[in-house]
C-alpha cells in the first residue's frame, strides 16, 4: 500500500510540473547576462528624444535610458521608435523596454506593464491667439494635427464634435510640420513639445487653449516581468531621491521634476 501511494504522489507531482511548463524566463537576469540592453527612445520628439547637431540621439529619455545602462553595468542599445511602433516592438522582443514619453492608459495596460512614472507631461490644444477656442465644442470645423497612436490620438478622437476634421501624422516631426505651414488650424500635443516650438520659432504665435490630461510619462516593459518592474521601480526612486532626475529635468525641461505619481 505504501508503495503503491508513493508512485501515485510521484505521478501526481510529475503531472503537475508538466502542466505548469517550462519556468518563465527572468528578463532583468537575461539582460546582466546579455551584458547589453535595448531601450527604446523617440527620435522626433524634443526634449525627449530627437536628432542633435552631430547626429546622434540626444534629450531626456535619451539620458535616462543612459541611466538605466549605467547603473545595470550593461551596455546601452539605443533603438529609435516612433508612436506607433514603440509598444509593437516591445511586444515583438525588439526593444526590452520603452523609455518613450510613455503615458499610461487602461487599454495600453491590457497589453504591457508600466513603472512608477519617471518624467511629468500634459497633453493641450495649441492653437493661434486669434482663434477663440476653449473646450471641444469649438473644435468644431477646424482642422485639427495630431500623431498617430500618441495619446493626444486617442483623447482628441474621444472628444472632437462632429464636423471636426483630424490629420493624423506618423510620426511628431511631420506633425509639427503640418501644422507649421497652415495644413491644419490646430495642433494637439504635449506642453514639452509645444515649448520646443515656439522655442525653434519665435515668430510663430501660439498658445495653449485647453488642458486635455495630465499624462506623466512612464516605462513599458512585457507583461510578466516582475524582477524588472521591480527594479526599474527601484531605480526611479533611487535617482528621485538622488536628485539627479532633477538634473535631467533642469537640462531639458529647464524646472525640477514636479511631485510625479507611482503605480
């Protein structure tokens, strides 16, 4: 009888380890092994991230994915990615994880997980002085300029009234562009970007007409990654209270890091 038990409990347990699978795979362990990580930046979205003067990627993302390298002990592989493309290549395994002027969102939620959040953001309605607009009933009529896939997209395709027409870009740089030679009356985008505007071009009017939503920016990385989530998490904590994402902020942002929320 004993015997006979213990084969029973030993088939028991082996059934139960094949139905488990094979054991899941530690991202944050294959990454120190590799000795290399993969982020992926924007590249047309200034201070973020974009194109400098001698061509390599420069801007805040930038420098807090050099951050992230530095402080694994790994080296750093910059991976341009647009609006569009950024959470399919994380998907895909081309990036590891997504240093992107992230906003999140219940239904990016449902496919990636997010970290604490790392830099502030909002999303507005830019516009000329002249034109009298100050909630979406005025955007009725106008042509409005916007990135495909960004959260600007998805807010203003919630909110824009019927008669609205909306230009939707592929990437920021041909957003930007649009609304600068007069293809569209209105830009819809983030206070960092609009700053960088009127900044570039100083003889172009415009202001801001109504807040959209406070989008503070986070890191995506796959689903499942518990050891990575946590350390990011730590990581982001380490270098708030460091002070030296303020240092980053000052560079780029030209203020401090505002109180920003954790997950």
């Amino acid at each position: 009888m004993l015997a006979r038990l213990t084969r029973l409990t030993a088939a028991a347990l082996l059934a139960f380890g094949l139905s488990q699978g094979p054991a899941a795979a530690d991202q944050l362990q294959e990454i120190l092994d590799r000795g290399r990580i993969a982020v992926g930046v924007p590249q047309d979205f200034a201070p973020f991230g974009s194109v400098g003067p001698d061509l390599q990627p420069e801007g805040y993302d930038v420098d807090v994915a050099a951050l992230i390298a530095e402080n694994l002990g790994v080296e750093l592989e910059i991976v341009p990615v647009s609006s569009a493309n950024r959470i399919p290549y994380l998907q895909s395994g081309q990036i590891d994880i997504v240093v992107s002027s992230l906003g999140a969102t219940p239904e990016r939620a449902k496919s990636i997980w997010f970290s604490a959040a790392y830099a502030p953001f909002f999303s507005a309605v830019y516009a000329a002085p002249e034109l009298a607009i100050a909630s979406p009933a005025d955007l009725g009529g106008k042509s409005l300029a916007v990135t495909r896939g960004a959260v600007e997209d998805l807010l203003i395709s919630e909110l824009a009234p019927e008669g609205t027409t909306i230009r939707r870009y592929e990437d920021n740089a041909t957003t930007i562009a649009a609304y600068l030679s007069g293809q569209a009356d209105v830009l819809i985008t983030g206070n960092v970007v609009a700053a960088q505007i009127m900044s570039d071009n100083p003889g172009v009017a415009m202001e801001s007409k109504f807040l959209l939503r406070e989008s503070p920016c986070f890191i995506g990385l796959r689903q499942g990654e518990v050891g990575l989530l946590q350390w990011l998490n730590v990581f982001i904590l380490h270098k708030k209270l460091s002070g030296e994402l303020d240092v980053l902020a000052e560079r780029w942002f030209g203020e401090p890091l505002p109180p920003l929320p954790t997950l």
